[in-house]
C-alpha cells in the first residue's frame, strides 16, 4: 500500500534526478515558451476588447424595445453560450474553408490565429453581453427619467448616463472573464497554434519530465495574478463617487 | 397664450384608469400646487406633461404646440420627436427622490445636460452652473460628489441642475417628501425664491402650509380627477367639496 508519506518521497527524489534539466531551461526551450505565453495573451487580451465591444452592442439589444434586435440578440447569446467553445473553433477553422471551397470552387487556407480570434471574441461577447445587460438593468430607473426631463435623447441618456454608471459594477465580472479566456486559450492546440499549454505539453513529452507543467502552471498564476490585482484597484478607483 | 394644456387626458396602467379626463391650463408666472391624497394622480399628471408617461387618450400642449394626442393608446397624430422632445425640455422636473447622477459632480450634474442637449459653451454654461449654486447656496459644494451631501443639499443642486436648461416652468413632485423634517425648509425656501422671480411653478406637494403661502391657485386630485380648484383661500379655508373638506381634515 502506497502511504501519502511514500509519494511524497517518491516526488522528491524524481524532481531531484530531473534536476539538471528542468531547473534551468535552455535557451530555446525558454524563447518556445515565451512565444507560447504571448499567443495565450494576444488571444485573451484581443478577445476580451472585441468581446467587450460586440458585447455592448447585443446587451443594447437584449434591452431594446425594437422586437428584431431583441430577437437577434436573444438568439446570438443562445447559440453562443448554448454550445461549446471548442466546437465554435472547430466549426470556424474546418467548416468555413470547405463551405467556401463549395460555394466558390476555390480552397483558401484560414489563419489558425485570426480563427482563434473570431472564436473567442464571439463567444466572450455572449457572455459579455448578459453581464453588461445585467449591469445596465441594476442602474435606477430615476436616472433615465431625470437624463430624459432633461432632454436627452435615448442615446445621449445611454453614453453619458446610464453607461457610465455600470463601468464600477463590470469591473469584477470583466476581470473574471478574462481570467477564464485565459485559462480556455488551452483550446487553440488543436487547430495547430502552439499556446502556453500545448508548448510545455511538447517539452514534456519530448522530455518525459512532467515539471514543464509546474513552469506552465507558474506562468498563468502569474498572469491572472496581475489581472487581479489591476482589476481590484480599478474597481476601487471607479468607485470614487460612491459613498 | 396658456404655457400648459390638458384637453380631456386620461391614462391607464393596464386595467388601472389613474387619470379621469382631465382639462387644466396654466398660465404664464402662475404657481399651481397640486394636492390629493396619494393614488389620486397628481404625480401622474405631471409625469404626463413631459411624456415621462405616454398619455392613454386627449391631447397635450406645451406653448400652444400640440405634443401629444392619442386615443386608446395609439397616436392620433405623428409629432416631429425633436420637437416633442425640445418642447418637453421646456419643463423642468424635480423629483421626489432627487436622480442627481451619482458618478458626476455637483457641478457637472448640472452642466451636463445644457453642453450636450444645448450644445451651451463650457465656459458659459459653468458660469450659470455657478451663479446657479450661489442661489440655491451651494457653492462650496461644487466639486463634491452627491453622496457626500445630505437630502436637502441633493434636492437644490437638483433644482439647479433643472435651471441650468433654462426651463419655461418648473414641475416639482413631491420634492420634500424623501427629507428628513428639519430639511424641509432649505428646500422650501428655495422654491420660494423661485416663485418669488416669477418663475412658473407647478408643485405637487403636501405641505399646505407652502401650498397657502406661495400658490396662485390650488388644485385637489381625487381619485383622478379635478375635483376642486381656486385660490389658496378658496380650497384650503372654505373648501366647497365634501372630499376636499374630508382630505384637509386628514391632514391638518
């Protein structure tokens, strides 16, 4: 029977056989796993600003009186929070290149990273896009009638308003999404993008040492380690006004 | 030329008739203060006048210009909507629970509205923000936050925030009501102030002792109707209805 105490042991005298290795990474593998860590990045960061954007747009909508865009709206957050990530990527980077080869005759090769963009950005806005809704319905009724008696358009009410209100109460949601695009950036390794994840995963097996994953661990605890603490203090810092 | 006009307004909420058909015009410089017992919709009809609510049936008129009218709720008439919204901007609204704008400061609360809506020059419209704070005795408060001042101080910058767009009359629902007691008077006194340049005023209040002093005409609401109206002698001291007598008997 193996005791907690004789794994413990066992881990021990493995990471000290490894040591030599894992220790110090050589060059290159350090240079693989930086260009790893910045393709995990430009991903969460690139998605997290579009799926904000395109986010406000459908919570617009959500809250809309206009029955098209109230369904439209309705129907993209369904879709898009109804099926799995992975499976959007998938249809992204297979299916449009063969319906396009279909329809037009010609084949055309999809850049996995633009594929990854428009993936995660279009799932990130669904969700965005409940969250801002939900952010917007929290603010007080009063103040639209008070904007409106004072003869601002919808519009006007809307951008200087009521929006700006929300910004404090997105803050913690926002940083909490774009923690888990981080985290689901992993997904990319199989439409052939080497993420963080995927390039410890190489050096591992390449190696057979499993403390690459400890590396890769570090790094993305470091990474949401500095989105926390940026996200705490803007929360603060938007939270001036309030008594 | 009447500033307001309701020609024959009722509204619903749902199966919930508010308004009765109500006819009432308001003159130039005339302080009308609306009493009734809550429920007899007093706020309603105020809310009605600057299309806070849509009207159910009857017409609507800001300045002689028609801004509204509509039949079992379906418009009779397509009104230009920057019109309506541009006559609507010629009342000015305070309400029960102040809606200052709380990211914004006392200051900005009340230029806001003018440098977008009116397109008002920043250095013209903060030097009528601050002469604005001056009367209503604020001017030290200008950079704070409304949260850090208390109800009676939110209700002025309030009423100076409605001023700033230079409104051609100003409707006051129930602005005393939210305050603790020994507030009420710094906003009364300021809406006496008002009253006193000429302003026209249309105040739905329960303060009769106010309503007796500054009012041209009272009006008492009941159950959505007019249902007696005259000079604050008239309706408070000798009322003729039976309801009005039993209301001021309530209250005073």
């Amino acid at each position: 029977m193996t005791s907690p105490v004789h794994l413990f042991t066992r881990t021990k005298i493995k990471l000290f056989y490894d040591e030599g290795k894992i220790i110090v990474l050589n060059e290159i593998q350090l240079q693989a796993i930086l260009a790893g860590t910045i393709v995990t990045l430009e991903i969460a960061i690139v998605s997290i600003i579009f799926g904000a954007i395109f986010g406000v747009i459908i919570a617009l909508g959500r809250i809309s009186k206009n029955k098209v865009a109230n369904s439209l709206s309705w129907f993209y957050i369904w879709f898009f929070r109804g099926t799995p990530l992975l499976l959007q990527l998938f249809i992204i980077y297979y299916a449009i290149p063969i319906i396009y080869l279909d329809s037009t005759g010609m084949t055309f090769t999809i850049d996995p990273m633009l594929c990854a963009y428009v993936a995660f950005s279009l799932n990130a806005a669904a969700y965005l896009a409940e969250i801002i809704r939900a952010a917007i319905e929290s603010i007080d009724g009063g103040q639209m009638e008070a904007a409106k008696a004072l003869g601002m358009s919808y519009r006007q009410a809307m951008t200087k308003i009521i929006i700006p209100q929300t910004f404090k109460r997105l803050v913690a949601p926002m940083g909490n999404e774009l923690i888990l695009l981080l985290k689901d950036t992993s997904l990319v390794s199989t439409i052939a993008l080497s993420d963080l994840l995927r390039t410890v995963k190489t050096m591992a097996s390449a190696t057979g040492s499993w403390v690459y994953y400890i590396y890769a661990a570090a790094i993305y605890l470091f990474l949401t380690t500095i989105i926390q603490v940026v996200f705490d203090k803007t929360e603060k810092k938007l939270g001036v006004y309030e008594r | 030329m009447s500033m307001v006009k309701l020609v024959d307004v009722r509204k619903s909420f749902g199966d919930n008739e508010v308004l009765k058909g109500i006819n009432l015009e308001i003159e130039s410089g005339e302080v009308v203060c609306i009493i009734g017992a809550s429920g007899s919709g007093k706020s309603t009809m105020l809310r009605c006048l600057n299309h806070l609510e849509r009207i159910t049936d009857g017409e609507v008129y800001i300045q002689g210009e028609l801004t509204d009218k509509r039949e079992k709720n379906k418009d009779l008439m397509k009104i230009d909507p920057v019109k309506v919204q541009a006559l609507c901007a010629e009342l000015g609204m305070v309400f029960q629970n102040f809606n200052l704008f709380p990211h914004l400061t006392v200051i900005q609360n009340i230029t806001v509205a003018p440098s977008i809506v009116k397109k008002v020059d920043k250095g013209v419209i903060e030097k009528t923000a601050l002469e604005l704070l001056e009367m209503v005795g604020l001017s030290d408060k200008k950079d704070e936050y409304p949260s850090r001042l208390s109800g009676g101080q939110q209700q002025r910058v309030a009423i100076a925030r409605a001023l700033a767009m230079e409104p051609m009359i100003m409707m006051f629902d129930e602005p005393t009501s939210a305050l603790d007691p020994e507030l009420v008077g710094e906003v009364l006194a300021t809406m006496r102030k008002l009253a006193e340049e000429g302003m026209t005023m249309i105040i739905v209040t329960h303060e009769i002792g106010f309503a007796r002093e500054v009012a041209d005409r009272v009006i008492f609401m009941d159950e959505g109707v007019i249902c007696e109206q005259g000079t604050p002698e008239e309706v408070l001291l000798n009322p003729k209805e039976e309801r009005t007598k039993t209301f001021l008997n309530k209250i005073l």
